[in-house]
C-alpha cells in the first residue's frame, strides 16, 4: 500500500470511528434519558404507597368475604 492509500484508508478508520462514537453517544444519553424518568417515576409510586400505607389501618386485615 502507497502512502497516499495508507493514509485514505486512516481517514476512513477515523471518520468510522467518530460515527460509531457520535451513535453510541446519543443512544447513551437516550438510556440516561429513560433512566432518569423511570427514577422519578419510581420516586412517585413510592410517595403514593407510603401515603397509602398511612391510611391504611394498623389492625390486621379483615378476611375476605367468603370466608
């Protein structure tokens, strides 16, 4: 391989590689993105059952009705 040709193929390995970092970037921040939603979702079903649990009497559950 000629010089000029080794150095066309180190652009293409270059250009490549920042495309494949650029992809892997925006599905990184994509998964930050629902992690942190999930987070806040996560944070508001555990308000809505400790709100819940206050509720809730302290005695032991009534049985059911067919019983």
């Amino acid at each position: 391989m000629t010089s000029p040709d080794m150095i066309a193929e180190l652009e293409r390995r270059i250009a490549e590689q920042e495309r494949v970092i650029a992809d892997l970037n925006e599905m990184v921040v994509a998964q930050w993105r629902k992690i942190d939603g999930l987070e806040r979702r996560l944070g508001e079903l555990r308000e809505e059952f400790d709100a819940a649990s206050r509720l809730r009497s302290d005695g032991p559950e009534p049985p059911p009705p067919h019983y």
